[in-house]
C-alpha cells in the first residue's frame, strides 16, 4: 500500500480503498493542519481552560473575517478538550459549552442557548428571569471549565441599550462562575465589545488575519492535500496553484479548504485523481454539487 502514497498522510491510505461516495464523504470530515496564529489561538484558550477560579478571570475574543477559519480552531480545540462522561455517557466533568448568540439577542434568548448547550431542552414561554435563573441553576450545577460564544458580532443587531445589556450578562456569568469565556465573531465583534470599557479589559482582542502569499501559506496548502484521499499527487506546491488559490480564497483559510476539498471531489469523480488548477477554476467558478451533478449525468449517459 505504501508504494506510490508517499504524498499521502499515512492516516488515509485505507481511504483510497472504499467506493466513490465513501471516498467523498470522508473528503468532508473535519481536519486540521496546523499553522502558527492557530496554533497560538489553541495555546491562548488551553491557558484560559487551565485557569484557575479567581476574581477577575480573563477572557478572549477571537475575531477575524468570515471564513477567515474561528469554527475550524473551536472545533479542534473542543476535540482536544471532551467532556468526562461516565460508562452511561452522562457527563461527570464538562470542560467546555459551546453555544451561538441569538441572531436577535436579549437576555432570554442567551440563557436559552446556554440551557441548550448544556443539554437540556429550554421551555417555552417562559419569562426572561425564570429562564436566567434555569441557566444560571445549571451553570452551577455542573459548571463548565470554559465557555464558548460564537456570532458574537450579533450583538450589533440590537439597540445600544440591549448591547450593553448583553454585554453585561456575559460578565455577570464569567464573575458569577468564575469562569473564562472565549467569544467568537467578525472584526465587527470587536467594535461591539470596545462599547465598553470593562468589557474590552476584560476580553483579550486575538485577530486572525487573511493569508499572504508565503512560505508559510504554502506548506498550510501542502500539509492540508496530504489529508485528501488521492492517488496521484497534486503539485499544490507549484507557485501557479498558490497564486490561483490565494486568488480564489482572497487568504480565507475556510475559503482554502473548501476550494481544495471541492478539487478534490471532482478529481475523484472525473477520475484524474489529482488536482490541478483547472479543477481549482471549476471549483471556484460552478462550485461542486452543480459539477458532480453534470458529471454524474455524464456517467450515466455513457452507461
């Protein structure tokens, strides 16, 4: 098996085994290719996760451009970090929660979400403080060593006074549980947070920033093509690809990837096995499902 697969990360060698549909799906599953701003983002919420209780605890607030790749870093950072369950799959030790903030949020709607994410159902029609003190009951029943909050640029949807309302409930929980808390969101996130002075000390700004053509971009490109179930190399490596790339992403690490997943889907239903920098213009241009519809209709066709 080895032979030929040198490009490949060993991990997916016995991907290349299974039909189509199988090979495509596992294309989706999440991956992560380490690079240093992500790996510093995981370090700086490792170091919040292992903080001890306290009477002002840090928080962070990552922020950057949509796509710019915040869900890819969560995603991997809760992987690294599961919850301790018991041999009922019950968790005994929750070490994160992670939720979304209401697109149009308000007190009622926040603890709602927090209520979700620590697994129980919200009730409906419920005021806003019996909903608050629900969270809060729950919150300290098994309080979590951390707290996630994505969309939080969402607070912008709401009027000056709601924001500060909000704002104020996300340092009310943090003192209240002793707990740090990582917000997510655009770079709109961070003006929203800057409203307020307590809040912008207490939130540690953590931008990531758009890719630049680099060496750096390059290897992120490479390492991440050895992840895809291929069985003839691609020269994603060649400063062609690498142009047309960051063309195609404008440095939006999510933006990246799907454009090399999407490649790479169609590489294996064209039967080429590689990706080039056409099927990169394909991709970007018709995007995948219209692709593998029409690719598909061919193969039926010549059936």
């Amino acid at each position: 098996m080895a032979n030929g697969l040198d490009h490949l990360h060993v991990g997916v060698w016995s991907y290349l085994e299974g039909p189509i549909d199988e090979r495509v799906s596992r294309l989706y599953a999440p991956k992560w290719v380490a690079y240093s701003r992500g790996n510093e983002a995981l370090v700086r919420m490792a170091h919040l996760l292992n903080h001890p209780p306290s009477g002002r605890i840090p928080c962070m607030l990552l922020h950057g451009d949509s796509n710019i790749g915040k869900t890819m870093i969560v995603e991997k950072f809760v992987r690294d970090n599961p919850n301790i369950c018991n041999e009922f799959n019950e968790v005994e030790i929750r070490k994160t929660v992670h939720l979304q903030m209401p697109a149009n949020p308000c007190d009622n709607k926040l603890y709602a979400q927090i209520i979700e994410g620590l697994g129980v159902q919200p009730p409906v029609n419920r005021r806003g403080t019996d909903m608050e003190l629900l969270g809060l009951r729950l919150l300290h029943r098994q309080p979590p060593k951390l707290m996630i909050i994505d969309e939080v640029h969402h607070l912008l949807a709401g009027s000056v006074r709601e924001q500060r309302q909000l704002l104020n409930q996300l340092k009310f929980i943090s003192n209240e549980l002793r707990m740090p808390i990582v917000a997510l969101g655009t770079s709109e996130a961070l003006y929203a947070m800057q409203t307020d002075p307590q809040i912008a000390s207490r939130f540690e700004p953590f931008s990531l920033p758009k890719w630049r053509e680099s060496p750096e971009f390059r290897e992120f490109v490479v390492s991440f093509g050895r992840l895809l179930p291929l069985e003839k190399p691609s020269p994603l490596a060649d400063k062609a690809i690498i142009q047309k790339l960051m063309g195609k992403s404008g440095g939006l690490t999510g933006k990246v990837t799907t454009l090399l997943t999407q490649a790479a889907e169609l590489a294996i239903r064209q039967k080429t096995e590689f990706i080039s920098a056409e099927l990169i213009d394909q991709a970007a241009a018709n995007g995948i499902y219209k692709l593998a519809r029409l690719d598909s209709d061919s193969e039926m066709q010549d059936f």
